[in-house]
C-alpha cells in the first residue's frame, strides 16, 4: 500500500509543476514564494511536512502518524525541483521550519501551529545560522534570557530562508555557556512569530530565486510556551530536523539533474552542426551515459536513505553519502547540460542556465559537502 501512497504524491507534485511552475517563476520572488506555497498546499502537498496526528498527510504506512515521511518528501520534491526551485522550496520550508515544533513542542503549541502549517496558512522558517555560526552551531550568539516567566531574545541571524515571508522562525538560541563551547546543553530552540516586536528581517539575493534573508532580534520577548524541548536540548532538536530533512536536498538535487539531463538529450538530437545532429558524436553520447549512469545511482542512493529514515534507523552514513553525491553529481550533471547548449547555456531565460545556478547552493546549505564528508568519516571510523 505504501508505495501506491508515494506515486500519489509522485504524481500530484508533477502536475503541480507541470501546470503552475511557469506561473511562479513569473512572479517576483515574494509574490512567487507565496504563490508557491498556495499551489503546494491546494495539492495537499504541505501536509507531507507535518505528522498524521498533528494535521498532516494519511501516510498509509510510509512513516508512523508521529512523523513526516522522508520518502514522500523527496518523492515530491524530486517532482518539484524538476519544474521549479520555488515550488520546491516552499514545500521543504514547511517542514524544516515547523518539525522542531513536531518533535519537541508542548500539545498546545502544537495544536495550535501544525494544523495550520499543514494547510499552507502559517509560512514557515528555520533559523539556525548567523554570521559566526555556520558549519559550527556550537558558535550561536544569539541569546534567550530567561526574565521572570518569560523570555528575552537578542542576536542576528542570517541566509534564513522565508526570511520576510515567513509568519515564525524555528530559533536556535543560546541559553548558557558562550560561543565556541560545542552547544550541546546550552542551547535552547524556540518558537517565534514573526509579528513578534523587536523581530525584523532584511533580504538579500543569491543566485537562484529564493527567499531569503537576515533575522534580527532586539529584545523579543517570549512565552515559555514557545520553548520547543528542554532547556539545553536545542542543538539536538536541530539535528534531529536536519536528519530528517537533509536528504530531501539530495531529492531535489535529483529533480533538477534530471530535467537538465532531459533537456540535453533534447537538444542534442534536434541542433545540427557539420551536418549531422550533435547527438551523433560519439563524445556527445558518452556523456549523457556518464550523466545517466550517476543520475541513477545517485536516485538509488536518496531510495536508500529516505527508506533508512522511514524505518526509523540513525542512518547518518546513508543519508550524508546520499546528500553529498547527489548535490555534488546535480552540479555535475546542469554543467555538462549547459555545455551542450553551447552559448545558449549561459543565455538568461534558457532552462539549463537557470537549472545551473538553481542547484548551486545544494552543496553548501543544510551541511555543506565538506562537512557530510566529516560525518561518514566520523561513521565509518566509529
Ligand atoms: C540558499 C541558502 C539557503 C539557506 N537556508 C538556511 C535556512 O533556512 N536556515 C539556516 O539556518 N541556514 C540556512 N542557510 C545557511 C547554510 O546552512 C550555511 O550557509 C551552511 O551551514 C554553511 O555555513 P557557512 O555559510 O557559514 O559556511 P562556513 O561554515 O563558514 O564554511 C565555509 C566552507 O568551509 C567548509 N568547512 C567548514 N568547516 C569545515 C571543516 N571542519 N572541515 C572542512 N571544511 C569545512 C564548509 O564546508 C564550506 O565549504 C542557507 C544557505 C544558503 C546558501
């Protein structure tokens, strides 16, 4: 039955892309953000990034009704990211900003957040990195002070995706100790409403159409409410998320190589050049083999370790060797695409030129290449 489950979400998230991802990409990019976000939730899509119990999708076996389905996830957003990097990322923000919600919040809060998240009302945001803590959450700055029952939020975040868009940040805090000493017990995540005062958001532009920006905090101030877990469980909490989420980047990596390995093969059987279409060199040939070749075996590897996930197992080799191939390969695969297209490769408004810069950053965010080699080395040394 699981497997019927994911061709349905297969197949909606392809038509969502199929009929809509000209429309968005048309649109600026917070006009195109929101609309994004209200395609995928009309398609009940949204609902893959929140748990059964608490609103999101009937799974039918893929993941227990306390989780979100990996599978599902990547299954969508490998559809997605075929058609549009907006389409895809505004699906995957309803998770990784809502699941520290999902795993460590009160009932209440829970309650009161998911339902409305699964359904595309409340956009959401992860908030983790500042200019001195990347690579290393272990050198958060930004702090919550406990005053009285309540508490007090100072610090700057920046590359938060929804940055401006977003109705609350998911906030990785400092709540002891100070930058540098590792972050296991003295941070603390929180729930932030984005109208909260003393909270603003400034944009910048990257390379691909993407909402994103940075996240200031001047005295905000919270109710214990929104604490998400015990107080110095932050950084695990964080991890936990990325676990789940990080090889879903892997999926969209797939998507994106995939249309580009699409689009060459397409191109080199219709251009001409010294009388014969361009897919009859042989070195031509060869290389939409090798592209094929490392496209299938990095799909085999998300398959592995989004089922890894599902089932429950730690599976950090599995999804960082995913995550690390398959970014890597995308990259990889949208460069030779744009070489076959010669100078309409680089043309703006040519898919494979977009589809070049759209895969870019896969490498670097949630942990980027470097550090997925740190953690398999970590594992297969353990
Ligand atoms: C498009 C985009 C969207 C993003 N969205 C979000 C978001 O929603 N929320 C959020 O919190 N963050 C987000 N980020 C931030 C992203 O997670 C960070 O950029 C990433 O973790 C890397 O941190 P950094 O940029 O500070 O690089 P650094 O940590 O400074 O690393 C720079 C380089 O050094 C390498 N490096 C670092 N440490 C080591 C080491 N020990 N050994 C070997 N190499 C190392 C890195 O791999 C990298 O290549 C986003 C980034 C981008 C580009």
């Amino acid at each position: 039955m699981s497997a019927a489950a994911l061709e349905v979400f297969r197949a909606r998230a392809r038509r969502v892309g199929e009929q809509h991802a000209a429309e968005v990409d048309a649109l600026d990019e917070t006009a195109g953000a929101r609309r994004a976000l209200s395609l995928v939730a009309e398609a009940n899509l949204a609902k893959l990034c929140v748990p059964e119990q608490w609103g999101g999708a009937h799974l039918d076996g893929l993941a227990s009704r306390k989780d979100v389905s990996c599978r599902a996830l990547c299954a969508a957003r490998y559809e997605l990211a075929r058609h549009s990097a907006m389409l895809d990322v505004m699906l995957v923000m309803q998770g990784l900003g809502s699941y520290a919600i999902s795993i460590a919040g009160s009932d209440p809060l829970r309650a009161s957040m998911l339902p409305r998240v699964a359904r595309g009302e409340l956009i959401a945001a992860f908030a983790l990195t500042e200019p001195g803590a990347g690579s290393d959450l272990g050198m958060v700055a930004t702090r919550a002070e406990r005053v009285g029952e309540r508490w007090k939020l100072n610090g700057a975040k920046t590359f938060i995706s929804n940055a401006g868009v977003a109705d609350f940040y998911t906030v990785l805090a400092r709540t002891s100790g100070a930058p540098g000493d590792g972050g296991k017990g003295s941070l603390t995540m929180f729930c932030v409403p984005a109208n909260t005062p003393g909270v603003s958001a400034q944009r910048f532009e990257v390379t691909s159409p993407h909402p994103i920006g940075d996240v200031l905090f001047d005295g905000a101030e919270l109710d214990d409410g929104q604490r998400l877990g015990e107080v110095g469980s932050g950084l695990d909490t964080a991890l936990a998320v990325l676990g789940r989420f990080r090889v879903s980047v892997a999926a969209a990596a797939n998507g994106f190589a995939r249309r580009a390995l699409e689009e060459s093969i397409a191109h080199l059987k219709s251009r001409t050049q010294f009388g014969k279409p361009l897919a009859a060199n042989q070195g031509l040939g060869f290389d939409l083999a090798e592209m094929d070749m490392r496209l299938r075996a990095a799909e085999l590897l998300v398959d592995e370790a989004a089922a890894a996930v599902d089932r429950g197992e730690r599976a950090v080799l599995e999804v960082a060797r995913a995550k690390l191939f398959a970014t890597e390969n995308a990259s990889y695969v949208c460069d030779r695409a744009v070489q076959h297209f010669g100078g309409l490769g680089v043309k703006r408004g040519v898919l494979v030129e977009r589809l070049w810069r759209d895969v870019r950053a896969l490498r670097i965010y949630e942990g980027a290449s470097e550090i997925q080699k740190l953690l398999m080395a970590r594992e297969l040394t353990r």
